[in-house]
C-alpha cells in the first residue's frame, strides 16, 4: 500500500479525487443542512451538518497532497537536470 504513495503522480490525481470529493461534501452538506426548506429526518440531518465538517476536512487533506506531490515532482525534475 505504501508503494503506491511513492509515485508523485499518482499521489497527485488522488489529490485532485479528495479536493472535488471534499467540495462535493461541502456543497451538499451546506445545502441540506442550510438552505434546504423541506423536512428532512433527524438522521439525514446530522448527515448533513457532518458533512459540512468533513468536506473541509478533506479539502486540506487533498491540498496537503497536492502541495507535496508538487514538491516532490519539482524536487525530481530539478536532480534529473543536475
């Protein structure tokens, strides 16, 4: 499993998968939980306001890999020169 984070480019597109996941949360949370006039059960509810704390939570996470996936990339590109 770790072999697979090794690779910058596909730590990269999974950065890009948990970033559009994360916003996708957000969204859909804020909407359920915020703007949506319509009766909802206290299930779906709680859903919805944990959804408004995830999705950012993700969106860091996915920023995060991005950023060192970035890195990394740039960090490979500069030793191949060298």
């Amino acid at each position: 499993m770790f072999n697979f984070f090794d690779n910058p480019l596909t730590v990269l597109h999974l950065s890009s998968k948990v970033l559009g996941a994360g916003l996708a949360m957000l969204l859909v949370g804020i909407y359920g939980a915020y703007l949506y006039g319509g009766h909802l059960s206290i299930v779906v509810l709680v859903t919805m306001h944990a959804m408004t704390i995830i999705g950012p939570t993700l969106i860091k996470i996915g920023y995060v890999m991005r950023l060192l996936a970035q890195y990394r990339l740039e960090k490979g590109l500069t030793h191949a020169v060298a």
